[in-house]
C-alpha cells in the first residue's frame, strides 16, 4: 500500500513538474500587450486554472465576466474572460497562481479604427537608403597581383552611407567616386541597424586600370505585390503584409525612396506541390499611384497620389477585427489575378496563432474557391497583401504559401500591419 502512494505521489509530482514547466513557457509566448477597441466586449482565453486580477484604477474596464471593476476584481482564467472596456487608454492585469504574481499584461484600449479594403495588384520599385552590398570578391590587378580590397571588411548586407565626406546615394556615385580616388576611403556603413566606419584602400584593376573596392552592389529592387489597405483617416496605405528583402543577402532594404504603380495581370503561371506559382503582368511606369516611406517585416507604407486617394474617398471604410476576434472558418480574400478587376474569393482560416513570434505567419489560411483554384491553384507570388475580410471586417491580409501545398498559406493581422 505504501508503495503503491509513493508511485503515485511520484507520478503526480512530475505531472505537477511538467503542468508547471508548460505552463510558464505558455506564459513565457502570452504577449505582454493586447490591444482592444473601447466600447465593446472582448473574449480573451488564456486556457490555463490560473487566476488574475484588475485593479479599482483600470477605470477603463468596465467589467469583467459580466462583474464591475471597482475596488478590486479577481476572476479565474479557466474559461474565456469577457472584458467589457469603457475609455481608451492603457489597464493592466495581473495574471497570478496562488497569490504570486506571473505575467503582468497592459490592456492597451484603442478607438475603433476603419480602413478601405483592396486588393488591386501594383508593381513595387524601391531605392534603397545608400548601396547594399552583396558580396565581395577578388580581381586581377594593374600590377599583376589578386587584388580583394573590401574581403574581411565589407559583408553583405551591408548598407553604403557614405565615402569619406560624400553621401552615396547610387551604384554610379559609389563607382565614380572609387574611380576617382587616390588613397584610402573612409565608408559610413550601416550594419544590423549600427552605424560603423570602415577604412579601405581601392586598387587599379588590369582590365581597365580603373581603381575598384571589389564588391558586387545593388540600389534598387522591383516586382508585383497586392495594394492591401487605404486609411482615409491618416492617407497611408499598407501592401504586401511583408517585407522586401534582398534576393541575395535576405536582409530588409531599407527605403531612400520609392514608388507603387497600377499593374494589370497578364497571365498567371499556376502552383504546383513544389513549386511556386506567380502572376505575370504589365506595370505602368508612367503613372505613379503612390510613394513609399516605409519598408518593415509587416508591409510597405506610404502616401497616395490625392487623385488616387479621392477616387478611393468613394468606397465605404471596413472596421477591422483585433486578433481576438479572429475566428477559424469561412472567409474572404480580395485579389486580381485577371486584368485589373478585383474579386472576392472564398478561403478558409484552418488555424489562429495570436502569440506568434513571426507576425506574418499568424494565421494559417487554405484556398477552398473553385475558381481561384482553378486560376492560380492556390496562394501565388504576388498575390502578397490581397486583404482577408470575415464577419465584415477586415481582419489580415495574406504573406507566404506553402510550397508543397499552394492551397495553403499563412496570413498576418491587420492589427499588426496598422501597428507598423
């Protein structure tokens, strides 16, 4: 008998011990900041016999569990707290096991905000913010020998600022100024988001004895991506859901300046288990919708052209839905994989990760539309940005497809696109 309760007081410590363990790594992922509309009831699940608290001062919830916050309120998270929240403005509560305090979570309360859903495809060119370095090499020198001025000194990713006292803007500044140098160069160079200096010394090349730092550059990207949002409220819009990133380096690029033109699809090159599809098309580069300021992990921003922003002011706004209230089920993206005609196509939200570290990857969406299945055959590159409405709202937009499945692919939150 004795026994047999040791077993079992073993069994439940270590089953104590891993309730435990998972229970703080859950804890570890919960996100410190939630935001939520004001005036409104939120469903929040934290799925743990927890319990948490709020604080008389949160005079910005109004109730939770249908209880009124006055004094002090402590409700149990075993089922999903419904917070009834009055004023914007910042709360906290306190996610506590046995008295202890484990997570303190601000409750950042947030006016309802309302933008025009798109879906139109554009072509993207940016320039970027100096000269990204790619890579660097070797060359034969004037005086016979292999010549490697920048190995060890400039990587790729690299962000070309300036040349001593001269801002280099282009690969054409940054060629000429080397060209016409006579001893060593000071670069201004950006590096993982610091700014550090870096001294080399050109050497004349036996091809053209022209001087030359041996490094392969690039200052300036295009393609084709999905005009996501417009917000009538600030006159920014949002596409893409992700960032442009170098094909080479995989670093973000960053923005000097930058344009987004009309597009329409020519044709559509389908997806297939392992491979990619794409949408094909003619940008206009003659005519300039708009101009892009910002190139983030989460989308590219920027300013409309007023013509294009009053011919938008015609269409009714969306409100959109917080990551709370995104549910899994039936959906809606809108797209254009013919000509410039926007459509809406049916989906399916299969899986929402409302914790996800990776932003762009916090739904899991699959095509179920047999029209845009028998177009495309699922997600295709530059569908990227096409908005995702549910309930009437607009609630993400989608990012990436799965290659071996191109029915699939992840989406990002509004709520965090609008954030950037």
């Amino acid at each position: 008998m004795h026994r047999k309760m040791r077993v079992i007081a073993i069994l439940f410590f270590f089953a104590l011990v891993g309730y435990s363990v998972g229970a703080m790594t859950y804890l570890i992922r919960f996100p410190q900041e939630i935001r939520l509309t004001e005036f409104a009831t939120h469903s929040l699940n934290v799925g743990l016999p927890l319990s948490a608290t709020f604080q008389g001062q949160t005079t910005m919830v109004a109730s939770v569990n249908e209880t009124p916050v006055t004094e002090y309120c402590s409700v149990r998270l075993g089922r999903p707290l419904l917070i009834q929240t009055d004023s914007r403005g910042t709360a906290e509560m306190t996610i506590e096991a046995f008295g202890f305090p484990l997570r303190r979570v601000v409750l950042d309360i947030v006016p309802e905000v309302e933008v025009i859903p798109l879906g139109n495809a554009i072509g993207v060119r940016i320039n970027t913010d100096g000269v990204m370095v790619l890579g660097t090499g070797t060359f034969p020198g004037a005086d016979g020998t292999t010549q490697a001025p920048a190995n060890g000194l400039l990587q790729g990713g690299d962000l070309i600022l300036r040349a001593n006292d001269t801002v280099i803007n282009d690969k054409e500044a940054l060629s000429e100024y080397v060209a016409a140098s006579t001893g060593e160069i000071t670069f201004l160079v950006s590096r993982d988001g610091a700014e550090i200096e870096v001294t080399l010394t050109p050497a004349e090349a036996a091809t053209d004895n022209v001087r030359r730092i041996g490094t392969w550059v690039r200052d300036s990207t295009k393609g084709i991506g999905t005009l996501t949002f417009y917000n009538p409220q600030t006159g920014t819009f949002g596409a893409l859901g992700h960032g442009i990133v170098d094909v080479d380096t995989k670093k973000l690029m960053s923005v000097r300046s930058g344009v987004i033109m009309p597009s329409i699809v020519t044709s559509v090159k389908r997806g297939m288990r392992g491979v990619p599809g794409e949408l094909e098309g003619d940008v206009d580069i003659t005519q300039i919708l708009g101009h892009i300021s910002l190139n983030t992990a989460n989308g590219i921003y920027g300013t409309l052209e007023p013509v294009v922003a009053e011919e938008l002011s015609q269409f009714q706004p969306m409100p959109i839905a917080l990551r709370a209230h995104i549910q899994e089920g039936p959906a809606t993206i809108l797209t254009s994989v013919a000509g410039n005609t926007v459509q809406a196509y049916s989906i399916v939200i299969e899986s929402v990760n409302r914790f996800a570290t990776d932003e762009t990857k916090g739904m899991i969406i699959r095509i179920t539309d047999p029209e845009l299945l028998q177009i495309t055959g699922g997600i295709v590159q530059g569908m990227s940005g096409s908005p995702i409405l549910q309930n009437g709202r607009i609630i993400g937009a989608v990012t990436h497809v799965f290659v071996q499945d191109p029915t699939k692919g992840y989406g990002i939150f509004i709520e965090s696109m609008l954030q950037s």
